[in-house]
C-alpha cells in the first residue's frame, strides 16, 4: 500500500510518524518528501533534516533528489519560498517531480506532506491537489510516471493510496483534527488511520482528549505516541500498528 501522511499542523509531528512507520514496516520500503523547506546548505546540495530521517528508514537505495526533489533553504511556506528564488510551484509539477517506480513497487512507501493538508503551492493550487492528481493516476489501468517509464497494475504492488492522519496533541488539536478529516473525505480521499503524537508534554486530561478523538474521529487510531525523551523513530514505532 502507498499512504500520504499529513498532519493537523506544521508541528504535529508527521516525520516522527513517518519515520517510526517505515521502522515497524517490513520487506522493501521507502519514504518521500516531495516539497522541504527548511533545509541546510551542503557540499553535496540543500539537505533536509525531515527527508534524511524518512532515506535512513528506507533501503532500496534510493538517492536524496529521489526524496526530496524539491528543496529551499529558509524555514518559510514553500510557495513563498520559491517565490524568493523566483520558481513557480504547482500541483502538476510536484506531481511530475515525484513520481518514482519505487513508489509503487514497494512492500510499504509513504509519502510525507509538508505544512497541513492545504498546504498552499500559490496560484490557488494546494497540495492535496497533488495527492488527487496520483490517487486519480493510480486508479488508470496504465500509468506513466516521469520520463515515459510505464508501471502498469500487473507489476505493481500499490495501486491504491490511502491518507494518514498524524495529530498533534496539544491545546485546540479536536478542531484541528476534525477540520482536517471533513476536508480529507470531502476530497475524496480515504482514510487509513490516525495517529495520535503528544507535542505538549504538559498536555492537560490527555485521556479525555483521545476518548474524545476516538469518538469522534472515522478511521482506526494506529497508535498513541506519548512525548518521548528521546524522539527515535525506533522508540516511536514501539507505540505503532501499520494500517490494516
């Protein structure tokens, strides 16, 4: 299976998830970051922190503009930052950026959103448009990925793709997850599973608010990660189910 894993916030914690995800999963795996910002400046090129967590947890070799494609320096809305280096983001073009045979061929690939569900690439488009445009690519019978390399259902693997919902917990995080799951199932997407990831460690009635979650949130939760010490992907995993 593909999953796109996106977050109630910036903050929410998807790289963790993320990374804790591939940890627990097993066979061939592989992790993307289509859109980073917030990248350091390198020998070898931008390098982000968040795509260098998902590359260390995936092993089909994999190189880093295969992650991250897209790449900007300053930690900024992407849009905006690519306004300052003078490139033009959109839905199509992230999309084509993306694209890769390992996507589909692997035992168990996610694709980590950056910012929010809508986070906005400018000119009225957002990410999820994105994240359409390959669930609407991945329902055709033949698909053509990138440079005219075809993939068809035969010899894939993932030919479905599911969304995951990582929640920040934290002050405010019902509205934020329910905003975010009305705006997911009113774009047609389904939803594999949430995951619940305390950002506050002070959090306050922590078990009243996941009871509340549980109740009121549609899809299975995967797992509650407390606020961990030390935030590994490993220690996270411990705390994890992969979707059904």
């Amino acid at each position: 299976m593909l999953y796109f894993v996106t977050g109630t916030d910036t903050d929410s914690g998807k790289t963790l998830i993320s990374a804790a995800l591939l940890a627990k999963a097993t066979g061939h795996k592989c992790g993307f970051k289509p859109i980073a910002s917030g990248c350091d400046v390198t020998e070898d090129g931008l390098r982000n922190s968040d795509a260098l967590m998902l590359m260390a947890q995936s092993n089909m070799g994999l190189a880093y503009q295969e992650i991250n494609p897209i790449s900007f320096e300053p930690a900024i809305a992407p849009h905006i930052a690519a306004s300052q280096v003078n490139t033009a983001l959109s839905a199509q073009g992230v999309f084509d950026s993306m694209l890769n045979p390992a996507m589909v061929n692997a035992d168990f690939a996610l694709i980590e959103g950056a910012g929010g569900w809508r986070l906005p690439l400018g000119n009225g488009e957002y990410l999820s448009d994105t994240v359409k445009l390959l669930q609407t690519t991945l329902q055709q019978e033949t698909s053509t990925y990138g440079n005219s390399v075809q993939l068809t259902h035969a010899v894939t693997k993932n030919t479905t793709l599911e969304v995951i919902l990582v929640v920040g917990m934290k002050l405010g995080c019902l509205n934020h997850a329910l905003l975010t799951q009305e705006a997911l199932l009113a774009d047609g997407v389904s939803i594999a599973g949430w995951v619940a990831n305390q950002v506050d460690a002070d959090m306050a009635f922590i078990d009243d608010n996941l009871q509340s979650l549980q109740q009121m949130m549609q899809a299975p939760l995967l797992g509650y990660v407390p606020h961990l010490a030390n935030p590994s992907a490993e220690n996270a995993a411990r705390y994890l189910q992969l979707p059904q």
